[in-house]
C-alpha cells in the first residue's frame, strides 16, 4: 500500500489566503508533511482529504496504538492475517515515517516489542481521548452519542463496550439520530456505511 512514490495520485484544489494552489499527495511522506505542520488552519483544510487517502486500516492501527500494543494485538484489532506481507504493507511505512514508535527501538525482532502510536499521528487519531461529551441514549444497541461541531466527529459508544467515531458528519445527521424513534435503526441505515471511521475502544 505504500510506496515512496506514487501512491496516491489525487490532487485537490486549496485555498491558501488569497492564493490558489494544488494540494498534490503522492507519498506518505506528503501526508508526513501536513501532519507535522504547525498550521492549524492548514490542516483544517486537508484533514478530510488526508484521512481517506489513508484509509480504514492505517487510521485503525494509529488509534488503536495509543497505548503501545503488540504486534499479534495490532493485527488481531484490524482483522488481518500476521504475517511479513500485512506487516510489510501496513506497518513497516509507518514506523518508517515515524507514526509508530517502537518501545524496544534497538532490537526490532524482540518477542517483547511494541508499537506506540507518535505524538504527531494522534493528530490522525481523531479525538481518542476524553473530549467529544457523549449522551446516553435510549437505545439496545447504542449506549451513547457525542458531536464534535468542528471537526465534524460523531461518536458513538455501544453497549458492548466498543466507541466508534465517524468523520465528516454534518451536524444535521447527528440531528437526526438524536431525534430518531429508533437510534440504532436510523444509524444502520444512515451512518454505518456511509462514513469512514476508525475505533477508538
């Protein structure tokens, strides 16, 4: 998946004052570069776009690893395979890119090792830690639901314990499921498919 080159082939227009220029992402490392940025009004404008460049699985693996995680537990919370090829695809680039620190950095074969998502990529976490305030629901499958206005994060908490949060939600669809007769049905229907997400719990 990535490749230093030619990865991703999109280019979307920005706007950069008054200035009008490509926002052009080929690498990670183009994405390394937004990220680190200490424009927060420029990385307003490209999180959207830089999040599903990325896709389901990478965001996956950065929230998860917050905390540091294993290996063997990276792999089974994303659903694949252990193996060099998902390990060569999916993690290797982002240790190399510096989004995944190794708490044993001088022995990267070590039994012991794991990974620790960078203070820079929990930028692509989302809001994973206290923050987005979440409302209890009445509901059989949905315990709770919280808005971020701003970045357009809804949250989502289940019974069974599992928080889901969903980017680039207009506020009106969080309207909506708030008023819903059913919540679980409107968000089958509504919000299960519709929007990238990535699990935080």
């Amino acid at each position: 998946m990535f490749k230093q080159t030619e990865i991703y082939g999109a280019k979307d227009r920005a706007i950069d004052g008054a200035k009008d220029t490509e926002l052009v992402i080929k690498t990670i490392d183009d994405i390394d570069y937004y990220l680190r940025s200490s424009d927060d009004l420029r990385w307003a404008e490209v999180e959207s776009n830089i999040r599903k460049r990325l896709g389901k699985t990478i965001l996956k693996i950065i929230a998860y690893s917050t905390e540091p995680k294993s290996r063997e537990e990276i792999f089974n919370h994303i659903k694949l395979y252990n193996n060099s090829k998902n390990f060569n695809k999916y993690i290797k680039p982002v240790i190399e890119v510096g989004w995944l620190q190794l708490t044993i950095p001088d022995k990267p074969t070590s039994k012991n090792q794991k990974y620790a998502t960078s203070t820079v990529a929990k930028r692509l976490a989302g809001s994973n830690k206290p923050g987005i305030k979440r409302i209890p629901v009445a509901s059989s499958n949905i315990a709770s639901v919280g808005y971020d206005a701003e970045k357009k994060i809804l949250e989502i908490e289940f019974h069974h314990g599992a928080i889901y949060q969903y980017f680039d939600v207009p506020k009106e669809m969080y309207d909506e499921l708030m008023n819903a007769p059913s919540h679980g049905s409107y968000f089958v229907h509504n919000i299960k498919d519709a929007y990238e997400y990535i699990t935080i719990k």
